[in-house]
C-alpha cells in the first residue's frame, strides 16, 4: 500500500485508486486531480484492497483490472467486481469506476448492475474518464451521508445488489448490510423455524471474530428465551421492534421469503428507531417485494441451469459448475482471507465391479455412492461427479485438519458400507482421497485442481483406501 496526498492538508475528497502498474498511477492521480481536489491512496494489487475499503471513508474508487498477464487480468476483472460489490454493501454513496484491457459487454453488464458508475475499456477517451470521476464526485454532494436522499439511495442500492444476484445467501449477506446502515444495528443473523424453534442460517463470514461470536451468542439466548419468530409467523407481521428488557436486549425482526415457502427472520441486535416508522414501514415493503422477486427469479434460473449444471446419472453437480464455484470461492477466499478445500475421491478398483456385475449395477452404485457423499458433508460444502468414477468435493471455509477430518469420515463411511443392499446385493469398494487447500497448495482454479488430483494419485500408488495430503 503507497498513499499518494495532495500538497493541501483539507482535500475535499478521498479517493482510492488501485492499479499496479506505477506509471499509470501517476497518470490516473494527475487526471483525477485536474477534476477535484483530493487525497488519493494508492493500492497496487486488486486482492489486497478489501481491508481498505471496509476501514476507509472514500467518495470514489478507481479499480483498473488490467495486467501483463492475461489470466492474471481476468482474474482481477473477477476481483473487481466482487470489490465493487463490497464498497457497495458498505457505503452506496461512493461512486466506483472500473477500468479493464478486456472489457466486454457480459462485465460491462454485470458492473452497471451492481452500481458501478462506469466501466471504461482501454484505451480509454480522457475526457470520459474525467466525466466519470466529476459524476461519481458529485455523488457525495447530492447524496451527504446524513441527508435524507441517502436512506432511500442505500435501499435503491440494496435492491439493485439483491437483483444482480444469482445466490440467496449473498442476497441475505446485502439485506443484513441494509439493515446495518438503516437502523445501526450492533449484529445481525439470519433464522427460520424448524420445528416452532428458532434455527441460524450459516452464511459466509459470520462470526468471525470473538466479538460476532458474542454477539452471535446474545442473540441466540435472546430468541431462545423469548421465542418470538413462531407469533410473528402467525401474524403475518414483516417486522416488529423488541424493546429492550431485563432479561433481553432490545431486537428488530424483519420476516421476508426468498422464492420459496419457507420464512426467514432477520433479527438485528439493539437498533435504532427511526425517526418516521411509516417512511421505515415503506421502505421494508419494497425491499421485502424485491427480495421475492429475485428468490423467485433464481429459483427459476436454476431450474434451466440444473439441465446444463447437473450429472444425469449421480443427480451431482458436473465439472461445469464445478468450474463456476471455483471461481466463485478463489474470489471468496480473496475477500474473506480464509482458505477452501478440495477433495479428489476416486473410487478403488471400481472397474472389477462393472467387469462382474456389468455397468448397469455400476451406474447405481455411482448413484447411491453420490447420495452418500452429500450427507457427508456439510450445507455449505458441494460435491461433484468429475468423470467415471471420480468424484470431488469444494469445503468452505475450510482449513487443513478440518479437511482432514471430513476426507477420513468419506473414507471409513465407504470402507464400511455395502451397496445395493436393496437389490439383494452385497458389494464393497474403497476409496482414495487426495485433500489440497487453496490457497496453501495452490493459487489457481486448475492448480488446485491438480494438487488434489495428484494426491489421490499418490494414494492409490501406495495403500490405496487412504487419504493423501497434497505436498
């Protein structure tokens, strides 16, 4: 991190720029300052300016995703948008301009949807570039944090965010950032009720240090003590103010669906009133009719994707979405600087099995072998058909014993069962697992690939039914 400041000690505004190539830097400082006078912290690569953002107070971004190597560049153009997506979630006032060697219209796109002032292709027109920084500058005049315009810009935002997305958790993620920013909320989770008691949904990032974790606890006791969820349930009530007790803190719980039947329950931890309950009411309708619209949009987008995502005969997820959540969670994992793994599970010897009982017998046993998987695992895991009979599994968040402990399980489970057990049959196989955690072993979606792939290789070389850590 190199910060670059303007000779004045009170510049009207803060900017963030983030390029790695020196030169340009000089270039975009000088383009920017001939706009605004400002003070302009410089960050030389994309995936080391998460922390910057959430601590710092910027008016305008400036994110060039461009490089030398071109699959460095399409990576940076993956990060900058998960980056415009966070400044975003923390201050809908800050205006941000991407900027890329390899702009197309698909991420021209998906940037203008997500709130992105512009997204220039270079080279790009100077006086452009120099429109877009006075557009995005003038946001924060129009737009001052504690001006009434900007209640309704963060919910305008917030259902622009919620629209864009294809994942329901990331579309929780943005509503507790809503709320955080509405009512200045000390914490916030998401519930449903199973069974008339309040359960947590686990999203990525929660609790993540001592203090969410205490958090976390004092809502968990709250709602258990008070169990609120199931009369809010039956009064069709969207949100309701708790006011605080002896026993319990003071709570907001908003109830809102997501494309599907089932309710869910934000409970925001000692909010503040605000100022008009009418205007709040107003706005918690048009986010809850948004976030409705959007469930059931992915639920239909889905519906079409699972004929291209999905294994015909394992019901699993095939290496096209395998590719797709690569991806996705080597861009989490940027973000949230915690690691994932990946398993390779290559079934031993299977080709014995179709030799003998033939192939129809060996695609029920995938199928039954598949179903097995994903109850070893977690929610937040996903599992794969790779080919044949090879299978993987992606872990998030997820460190090394962890990984471990799952691939152990995997392995026991599938040494100690028998198949078809239905059909009158009794048949036995084991399995090798090669465990490799991004980014410890590796920094690419096909590098981690590889490593997992490699040691599973090495454990069928030696023992076979075993599990084998990538070197």
């Amino acid at each position: 991190m190199s910060s670059s400041a303007t000779s004045s000690s009170t510049a009207s505004y803060n900017v963030l720029l983030i390029e790695e190539d020196p030169n340009q830097n000089e270039l975009y400082a000088d383009l920017i300052r001939e706009v605004a006078d400002c003070k302009i912290d410089v960050v030389s690569h994309v995936e080391n300016s998460f922390e910057w953002v959430a601590r710092s107070n910027y008016h305008l971004v400036v994110i060039d995703g461009s490089s030398k190597n071109n699959d460095t560049s399409a990576f940076n153009d993956m990060i900058g948008l998960a980056l415009l997506e966070q400044v975003k979630r923390i201050s809908p006032v800050t205006s941000v301009i991407l900027v890329s060697d390899r702009a197309g219209v698909e991420q021209a796109v998906s940037a203008i949807k997500l709130g992105a002032e512009d997204y220039l292709s270079k080279p790009f027109n100077i006086e452009a570039f120099q429109l877009a920084v006075k557009r995005g500058l003038d946001r924060k005049t129009i737009f001052g944090e504690n001006s009434d315009m900007s209640i309704f810009l963060n919910l305008l935002n917030s259902c622009q965010l919620i629209s864009a997305s294809l994942d329901p958790k990331k579309i929780f993620s943005i509503v507790q950032s809503y709320f955080y920013r509405e009512i200045k909320c000390a914490h916030s989770a998401i519930y449903t009720l199973q069974e008339n008691k309040p359960a947590r949904v686990e999203l990525h990032g929660t609790a993540d240090d001592e203090q969410d974790r205490a958090m976390q606890e004092v809502l968990d006791i709250a709602l258990e003590a008070s169990n609120p969820l199931p009369k809010m349930y039956e009064s069709g009530e969207i949100y309701r103010f708790f006011e605080r007790s002896q026993l319990t803190p003071g709570l907001l719980i908003f109830r809102f669906r997501c494309g599907g039947p089932e309710d869910y329950f934000l409970v925001c931890l000692s909010p503040e009133y605000p100022p008009s309950l009418d205007g709040f009411e107003s706005r918690l309708r048009m986010l809850k009719a948004q976030i409705e619209v959007t469930g059931r949009n992915i639920s239909q987008y889905l519906g079409v994707q699972k004929l291209a995502y999905v294994d015909d005969v394992t019901g699993l997820y095939n290496t096209r979405y395998l590719n797709f959540i690569l991806d996705r969670e080597i861009v989490q994992a940027q973000i949230s600087k915690k690691a994932f793994a990946v398993l390779f599970i290559d079934a031993d010897n299977f080709k014995t099995i179709n030799d003998s009982h033939g192939h129809l017998v060996g695609t029920k046993i995938l199928n039954e072998l598949g179903n097995q998987l994903k109850k070893l695992v977690r929610d937040s895991d996903t599992v794969f058909r790779y080919g044949g009979d090879e299978f993987v599994a992606v872990l998030s968040p997820c460190d090394l014993a962890t990984a471990k402990v799952v691939a152990d399980r995997i392995r026991m489970s599938v040494e100690q069962g028998v198949f078809l057990a239905d059909e009158g049959l009794d048949l036995r196989f084991t399995v090798s697992i090669g465990v490799a955690l991004f980014p410890d072993h590796a920094g690419s979606k096909q590098a981690i690939i590889d490593a997992a792939d490699q040691a599973m290789y090495n454990a069928k070389r030696t023992t076979k039914n075993s599990v084998t850590i990538a070197g």
